[in-house]
C-alpha cells in the first residue's frame, strides 16, 4: 500500500515507521490545494506496488493527471 505522508514536523520518523509496516511513503506537500490532495490520495490508492519498492514520488501530472512513480532502494 502507498501511503501519502504530509510534510511537516518528524517526517523522517514518519517514513521510517511506514517503510518498518511494509508499506510505500509518499510525501504530501502540505500546500496542495484539497483538488490536488485528493487526486493524488486516488492515484496511490489506485496503484499496486511491486515487491521492492521503497518509495513514491509524484510526477505533477502536466500531461493531465498526476501519476505515482515507485522507486527501489
């Protein structure tokens, strides 16, 4: 499961805890418009991590959409 993590005090103990469940961080920038939060709850929500992945990042979606991009350690 990808899991969005806001930005702002213990992040890295926030994505240390997440990466110990098994589950993916994606950081959440705390000034996205709810729009944009929204849509991007959708696309982690709506994508399979393989196994590996050690965390997502966000592509803006300048093409149209945003996508979740997974990487590997």
């Amino acid at each position: 499961m990808i899991v969005p993590v806001g930005d702002h005090g213990g992040l890295l103990e926030r994505l240390r805890s997440t990466r110990a469940a098994g589950e993916v961080p994606l950081v959440a920038d705390s000034r996205w418009p709810q729009a944009q939060r929204d849509a991007v709850i959708a696309a982690a929500a709506a994508a399979a991590p393989p196994a590996g992945a050690a965390w997502a990042a966000l592509r803006s979606g300048s093409c149209g959409s945003p996508k979740v991009v997974l990487r590997r350690a």
